[in-house]
C-alpha cells in the first residue's frame, strides 16, 4: 500500500519566501539550492515569473537561475501564472514549468483578476506556449481542496479541471491544497481518482499546513497512490491573498516521517535541518517545522 520510494520537491525559495518582507539575496538563494541539491533534492522550484511590483522577493528569478550549477540528476523549474511568465521563462533558459489557475472562481478573481473560465484560457495559451518552447509543463491548481471564500470546492470541479488539464497534454498534474482545509479522507477520494486519470502522467500534491493536517494528508494520499510533494524547508510559506495560510509541510519533517515508514526520500535531513535553522536566523523569527527543534 505504501510506496518504497517518494519524491520531494523543495519549493521553500518560491512558496515560502514570496510571502516574506525580507529580500534574501540573490547569492544566498543560488547558495542554498546549492546546498539542497547537495541535501539531495532532486527537484527544486527556484522562483517564479510573476509581476516584480507585487511579488519583489521574486524579481530575481532569472538571474539565480543563471547562477546555479546545475546537475543532470535535479530537475529545477519555475512557477508562471500568464503567458507572459512562460515568455520570460523561456528567456530565462528554464526548460520547464509549472503553471496552475485556481479552482475557486472567487480566489481567482482575487488573485489573478480572472473567473475561472478566462483563468483556464490563459492556462491553454500557457500550454500552448511553453510546449512550443519544448518545455516540460507542470500544470496544476490551486485550492483544490477547499477555498475561505467559497469553503467547500466540488469534487466533480476538481476533477473535470484536472481531466481539462490533462487533455492539453500537460506533463506533470499538480493539485494544491493552497488554504490547507483538505482532510485525508478528502485526499483518498479526489487523489484516488486523480492518479487513475492521469495514468503515467506523475501527480503531485501541494499541501499546506494551515489546520495541522499536512502530514495526515501526505499519509492519505500516498495510500492511493501519490509519489510526489512539494515540501518548503522549515515549514517556511504562504499566499499572499489567502487568508490565515501559513506555511508549506516542512521538508524535514516530511523526509523524517517517511523514513521511519521505511519510504525512501535520498534526503539528508540534518543537512535540511541545518538550513532551517540558519533561516530563522536569517529571518528573525521560528518557523513552524517541528523535527529542527529535536534535532538540531
Ligand atoms: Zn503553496
């Protein structure tokens, strides 16, 4: 029932300093996904191509990605919300990316001033483009589980929304749970059916631990067949525009559990540990990873 082998992605650099004030550096973000990679991640998202102006702590995505050393063995790509992003990606010399819409209409005009409708056009188009580029694409969506301004997200929407993905040859489906409202047997239920549907398209999950029920959804899902998490270093992370969202499922304390379930990650947790500690130093406060506080 439970896999020998899970693959974590490190989305600590994107999802979790985009909602800090402090601007890390660009050599000290290029110095850690050194460090990760050493840490063995073998997948890392290194920033994003949003609007500068809203989200500065990402304006220097193309100039890390350009810094980095990279390795054959780690897969690194970049978050885009518009085709202008997948453009300016593509510019950058990434060569694949993720991009997502939201399946709350309400969070979506929020967030991207689009309904959902006109949000799915704009994924199509950046399909479109990032496969003309000869890119990998990751497409996903956001709130998947459970949004604070609609609450409840239908299942079936979920669901025809990833089959609407999936048609448009995406090569990765990502389900998010943005706001952390999903429960486990939520995830047994739509995860279940996601990965039938996807057949040897690879589905990730993207949970936050908002409510304190990360790791139970990671348990949840890996028993229907998930293999693949996004994870951020100390816990670090959140959404601007969701209310209360803290931080993403650690990536130590993820690894940590796995291995005592017998379950593979290639992750050297007191490696991670170490990072998450100097970046509560770095940042001035504690982060919500709980395994540093044993360990370190
Ligand atoms: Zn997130």
């Amino acid at each position: 029932m439970y896999p020998s082998e899970v693959i974590l992605e490190e989305q600590g650099l994107r999802d979790g300093l985009q909602v800090e004030s402090m601007l890390l550096p660009t050599e000290k973000k290029v110095e850690l996904i050194h460090r990760l990679m050493d840490a063995g991640l073998k997948r890392i998202q290194v920033g994003s191509f949003v609007n500068p102006k809203l989200v500065p702590q990402m304006a220097d995505t193309a100039a890390v990605f350009a810094a980095i050393q990279q390795r054959p063995d780690v897969s690194l790509n970049a978050l885009v919300l518009n085709t202008k992003g997948v453009e300016r990606a593509v510019e950058a010399g990434f060569t694949h990316v993720a991009a997502s819409i939201s399946a709350s209409d309400t969070h979506s005009r929020k967030n991207a001033n689009k309904s959902l409708e006109e949000a799915m056009a704009e994924f199509e188009s950046m399909v479109r483009t990032a496969k003309a580029a000869g890119m990998r694409v990751r497409g996903g969506l956001q709130c998947a589980f459970g949004c604070r301004y609609e609450g409840k997200i239908p299942a079936q929407r979920v669901l025809d929304l990833s089959k609407r993905h999936l048609d448009l040859g995406i090569d990765e489906i990502a389900l998010a749970d943005s706001t952390g409202m999903g429960n486990p047997r939520q995830m047994e239920e739509i995860m279940g059916q996601i990965v039938e549907m996807a057949g040897h398209v690879p589905v990730m999950l993207h949970l936050h631990d908002t409510e304190g029920k990360g790791l139970a959804n990671v348990v949840a899902a890996m028993r229907v067949g998930v293999r693949h998490f996004d994870t951020a270093f100390g816990g670090l992370g959140g959404c601007p525009f969701i209310k209360g969202a803290t931080g993403n499922i650690a990536t130590e304390d993820t690894a940590y559990m796995l291995e005592q379930m017998g379950i593979r990650t290639g992750i050297d947790i007191a490696a991670i540990v170490a990072i998450s500690c100097e970046m509560e130093e770095i940042l001035g406060k504690k982060l919500p990873g709980k395994i540093k506080n044993v360990l370190k």
